[in-house]
C-alpha cells in the first residue's frame, strides 16, 4: 500500500503545478519577491511607504454551487474568474487596490489539465484586477469529494490610504446612487437558479433567443470585475462615497451595508432594463419580486453612492473604462434600508 494506492497522486501534484506556471506568470506584478512552489508568497510594500496611513484589506470567497454547472458543462476555464471577482470587488469597494491572490482548490481526484485549465481562469481573473496570483493550493481529497468535483476559493490582500477608505459614513440625502451592469447572474443566487432550470445538459445547450445564445452559456458567463472602473472614477476627481457589491442577498442585504443610520437608498426599478437571465428565472421558477431583488443582482453588480454635482463625471469615468452606468436613484433620510418603487 502506498499513498498513491491511498487514492492521492502526488506526481499529478507535480505536474498540476508545471502545467499552471505559464497562467501564473502572466499576472506577475514587481513587488512579488517569490515563484511558484515555495512555501509561501512575499509581496514588497516598499512602493507604498509613502502613503499616509497605508492600510490592508482583504477579502475572501469562493464560487458556491456554480461549480455544479461547470461540472454539468464540463467547462472549467471561468469559475476561477468569479473567485477572483467575488474576492477583489469587495476589496474595491473599501476604495482598495488588489494587490496579491492565492487559491485553494480541493478536488476528489487531482487531474493536472484540468486543474491547469481552473488557475487559467484565476490568473486571468487577477490579470484583470490588476493582481499578482503568487501562491495557492491544490489538496487531493479522495473519499470527501467525488472524483470528478472539486471546490474553489480564495483569498485577496489590497492596499490603501486610510484616509481614502470608502466606509459610507459621509453619504447625505439628496446624493446619487448610480449602477454598473452585471454580466448575468454572477455567483450567488445558484441554488435557486438549479431548483428552476432543469440542470441536464441538453436544456443548457438549448437557444435562447432572448438571451442571444444557450442557457449553459448566460449561467456561466464569469462574474465582473468593477477593479479598472473604480480606479477610472477616483483618477477622475469623483469622491465615492459609499460602495457595494451586489452579491448573495441582492439589493436588500448589500446596499444598506454603505448606509450609514437614517440614510433610505430609493431605487426606481424603471431606471434600467432587467436582463432577460432574471426574468426568465422569476417566470419559470414562479419567484416573488421581492425575493428576486434579495437574491439577485437583478443585472446591477455593484452600486456607487456619489454627490449630486459629480454624477455625470462618475458615469462618464464607468463609461470610459468600459462598463455601463445607470442612474439608480438617490439616498433620502429615513429608516436605514431599501425601497424600490
């Protein structure tokens, strides 16, 4: 008996970690002071030193039942996409700048290629967000996971200006609340997407017109990365005050995180138009509104609270840098919270 016959290959180890070396350098950023293999990652802060109050944060996630529709699909190059976003995102909306990424995947048996494939979607991620993937880990687990599964996530350090912190705490009635468009369904709310579509692969290789291409393709599209135009709308003058990434709990539980108290966030539902993914969710799975908006983003992936008199410029700076803005609506004084009307 030995490890191998244990059901661990460590060989595949080996060769899982000379597969995604080429993805891994492709986000290198020159303060990463190791390579791929150690036992740990060193990033240098010395660029940094003169900021006032430099600070830390961080963010941690992992892609959730998604993986269930890669696993359906048999596609596995973009969920590390969405491990990267729902971890980067968050440190954007503080007002940080993604620094470094590590990765954890744990599967039932290690299959180098497709593990290879899954870090190509996770540096592709970083390199997106402007991030250095400087370590990770890749644990076979025989007899806790099923062979051909596996489980992703991650972790994110970024950096930034105490005094640049986005907390919500100077938002005041009368600001504006302005919305960048989601690329679909993200990677929340997937439970309830797999009670509502039949989740067998001949129904996700079906056409839909309305959607413009198969139901397999509108779920897995990788969740967006707001890292670029948050960067956009603070080189553009535009103070933020407050941000929130519109994840699991929708509009509901997300947007009422950046108020401070006595602060009502009023969303006019009107103000943009709802993708087609959503409503055929709420059609087919004969879902409530209300439960729609508190477990979707509902095609808004993350929410910007700004003055009235730097509106246009922030719209104009999400605009250049490639995303689509809306005007949502605007904070009033009330009962901290939500309204849609």
């Amino acid at each position: 008996m030995d490890y191998k016959n244990a059901g661990v290959d460590i060989e595949a180890g080996y060769r899982s970690v000379e597969l995604m070396k080429e993805h891994v350098s492709r986000t290198m950023r020159p303060e990463v002071l190791t390579g791929l293999g150690g036992f740990s990652g060193a990033f240098s802060m010395e660029a940094y030193k003169n900021m006032e109050k430099p600070t830390l944060v961080s963010g941690t996630d992992g892609v959730g039942t998604k993986l269930k529709l890669a696993f359906l699909m048999n596609k596995h190059d973009t969920v590390g996409i969405d491990c990267v976003a729902m971890c980067v995102n968050d440190i954007a909306c503080a007002g940080g700048e993604p620094l470094f990424f590590l990765d954890y995947i744990a599967c039932g048996r290690n299959i180098p290629e497709r593990i290879a494939t899954i870090v190509s979607g996770v540096a592709e991620g970083c390199r997106q967000a402007g991030a250095a993937l400087i370590g990770g880990e890749t644990a076979e687990m025989p007899g806790f996971y099923p062979v051909d599964e596996y489980d992703l996530a991650g972790f994110a350090v970024g950096i930034v200006d105490q005094k640049d912190l986005i907390t919500g705490a100077g938002i005041k009635a009368g600001d504006v609340l302005i919305g960048m468009a989601s690329s679909g369904v993200h990677s929340n709310g997937f439970s309830l997407v797999r009670r509502v579509f039949t989740m067998k692969e001949e129904y996700m290789n079906t056409y839909f017109e309305g959607l413009g291409r198969t139901l397999g393709e509108a779920l897995i599209e990788p969740t967006k990365i707001y890292v670029k135009a948050l960067k956009a709308v603070k080189e553009a003058g535009v103070a933020v005050k407050g941000c929130s990434h519109i994840t699991g709990g929708g509009f509901y539980e997300n947007i009422p995180r950046m108020l401070p108290e006595g602060m009502r966030a009023m969303i006019r539902k009107d103000s943009y138009e709802i993708p087609m993914i959503f409503q055929m969710l709420q059609v087919d799975g004969r879902i409530e509104e209300q439960m729609m908006y508190n477990t979707f983003n509902m095609g808004i992936g993350m929410v910007l609270a700004v003055s009235p008199a730097q509106a246009d410029a922030c719209m104009a700076a999400i605009r250049d840098a490639g995303e689509t803005p809306y005007m949502l609506g605007e904070v009033q004084a009330g009962e901290k919270g939500v309204t849609l009307c």
